[in-house]
C-alpha cells in the first residue's frame, strides 16, 4: 500500500511532524532528491511525501498494511488530530492525498476489503484511493477489478503508423513528433495568463497526431531524441484499454503529480507514450519501443518482450535489461534495422 501527498506549496516535513514515521521519498518543490543508482540526482516537480508500507510491514496480508496505515493516522483508537492536522495542512498548502493498494491472490482467495475506519480516515482527507485487486487463473494471466472511487483516467488521442515494424505482433508503432513551442507574452496575456512568462523554443515529444498546444509549434518526425536534458521514452504496445490504463496509472503512482503519459490508438491498436530515466551506462536519451506478446509456452499467458531502442542519431543500441534469456528477437542489433522497415501494405 502507498501513500502520497503532494502539492506545489507541500512541505513535506509538516507531514512528517504529523506521520511518527519516515517517508519512502520527501522533497519540496524545486528540490533536488536522489532517484537511485541510474537515475542519480533529479528535481522535484512538486513537493511529495511519498510512503509505501511494504518497507514497514514484513506481511504479504493486506490487512496488515491497512492496519499499519490505520494506526499511522489514529495512533490513538478516537483521537482523529492527526487527521485535522493533516487536513489543515493539505487545504493551507493547496495539496492532495492519494491512496494505493494492490493485492495479487490465487483462485478462491478472497478479495479484500478496506476496513470502514480506514475509508472513513480517507474520506476525512478528501482523498483519492485506487485499488488494484486480482485474482491469478495462470502464472502471466492479469485481471483489474477497481471497485474504490476515484481513480487515473486517461482519455485516448489519435496517433499515425509510422515505420517502426514488430514482427511477432505484426504491426507498426506511431510516429513520434518532436513539437518546438514559442508563447509570446501577448498570446498569454490574451487567455488571462498575465503573470506567466513567455516560453520560447520548449521541447514536446508526443504521439498524438491531436495534441493542441498555445502558441506557434514546429513539429518533426523524431527516430531519436536529440535534446540531451531531455529523458528517455518508452512507446509501449497495449492490447486493451484497462491493461494500458493500469500501466499508466503504475507510473503515475511512483512519479510527480504533474507527471502526464499519453494513451493513443492507431489502426495498429493502443499505444502509450511515458517518460523514464535515462541509464548513466546509455550514450543519451533513448526512445525505446516495447511489446509483451503471447508464446503459449508452456502456459497459455506466458509472454515474451520484443523491443527496439533508438540512439539521437537514429543508431541502435542494445539493452540486455529488457532480453529474455534463450529467445530470439530479431529487433536487436543483429537484425533490429530491418525491424523499422513497414513490411506490409494496408
């Protein structure tokens, strides 16, 4: 389970004088905080307070994270200041709260519930709370069922087929635009943004042929990403609108509130667009296309990964993190240039 507060205005050392426990992740807005060994040092976006409960529970019983939840907000069964103590912070700062669970059981296991205190307590806040909650019928099967309130919601934009081929799912990825956006002040100061500054020669990657953006914009077809401050992507084939959503929602679970993926269908299917740190070994930014695809061996739900990772210049690069020992594909380096070849006619 996960919690997570976060605002422009949050400080999160207010949480931590409420919460007797030390976050998973804590920084204010503008503030540099230490990502992991890749990823290395970055700055905040907004400020977070961020805990998840598997750190401090050694139980794979989710009741017992919503116990240890429970009792970081009653630390006294009736005493609901920390509860106010909290709310008054969020609505002074302008934050929010958000709440996550995930449970994975095996066939004729019981689905959980979250306990009415609990709810209540998160209720109090105003919060969100998402569940992810299934049952496994095979090792690889997913089922998402979310019976809580609020949840991510991504609306589907409109992409075009480019020319990166995947072969095991014989289809093609979107085209990737780099969009270059200018905003002179007069431009802002005409919708009411009079206190904005002028943006000038801003750099968008998307996949959506739809997008809108203020201003003039520039777009071009990218293979690579030649703007070195910018982070790697991940364009990532979905065989359904919920398994796409929940992939979003995950990221967006772990990332800045402001933190925004794109989900788009083609003719080839659902497509999403994310961002992702950019390896210290890489030789820059990568965008990398991926595909879980069926190989009915041995179980019916086993997967495989195919992908294919582009360079700023257009050149390969290979990435063992995502090859599967023993299986061929024919995306890599061997091969990987007849992959961005549109195979077929339609």
């Amino acid at each position: 389970m996960t919690l997570r507060f976060a605002g422009d205005d949050l400080d999160p050392n207010e949480i931590s004088a409420v919460l007797p426990v030390a976050p998973t992740r804590a920084h204010r807005k503008g503030e540099e905080f230490f990502a992991g060994p890749h990823a290395g040092k970055l700055r905040g976006r907004t400020g977070i307070w961020f805990l998840a409960t598997d750190r401090l529970v050694p139980s794979d019983h989710l009741d017992d994270h919503f116990a240890c939840v429970e009792k970081l907000l009653y630390p006294k069964a009736g005493d609901d200041s920390g509860i106010k103590k909290l709310r008054e912070i969020l609505e002074r700062t302008h934050s929010r709260a958000h709440f996550t669970c995930f449970w994975r059981g095996e066939r004729g296991e019981p689905i959980p519930e979250v306990a009415v205190s609990l709810k209540s307590a998160i209720q109090s806040l105003n919060a969100d709370i998402e569940t992810d909650f299934s049952i496994s019928s095979s090792r690889r099967k997913k089922s998402i069922e979310r019976p809580m309130a609020k949840i991510h919601r991504f609306e589907i934009g409109r992409a075009r087929r480019g020319g990166v081929y995947c072969p095991p799912l014989d289809l093609n990825f979107p085209v990737l635009h780099r969009v270059v956006q200018n905003v002179s002040q007069e431009q802002l100061d005409e919708i009411g943004l009079t206190d904005e500054q002028p943006v000038e020669s801003y750099v968008h990657y998307t996949i959506g042929e739809d997008q809108r953006f203020l201003g003039s914009t520039e777009w071009t077809v990218a293979r690579g990403i030649i703007d070195a401050a910018a982070p790697s992507l991940v364009i990532r084939w979905h065989p359904n609108e919920e398994l796409a959503a929940s992939y979003l929602s995950a990221i967006a679970d772990i990332c800045d509130p402001d933190w925004n993926g794109e989900l788009c269908r083609s003719e080839d299917g659902l497509f999403t667009l994310a961002e992702r740190p950019t390896y210290r070994d890489w030789p820059g930014p990568l965008v990398i296309y991926l595909a879980d695809y069926p190989t009915g061996r041995p179980y019916p739900f086993e997967t495989d990964i195919w992908y294919i990772a582009f360079r700023a210049n257009g050149a390969l690069q290979r990435l063992p993190d995502y090859e599967v020992p023993g299986v061929p594909n024919n995306s890599k380096l061997g091969s990987g240039a007849g992959a961005t070849k549109v195979t077929r006619a339609r």
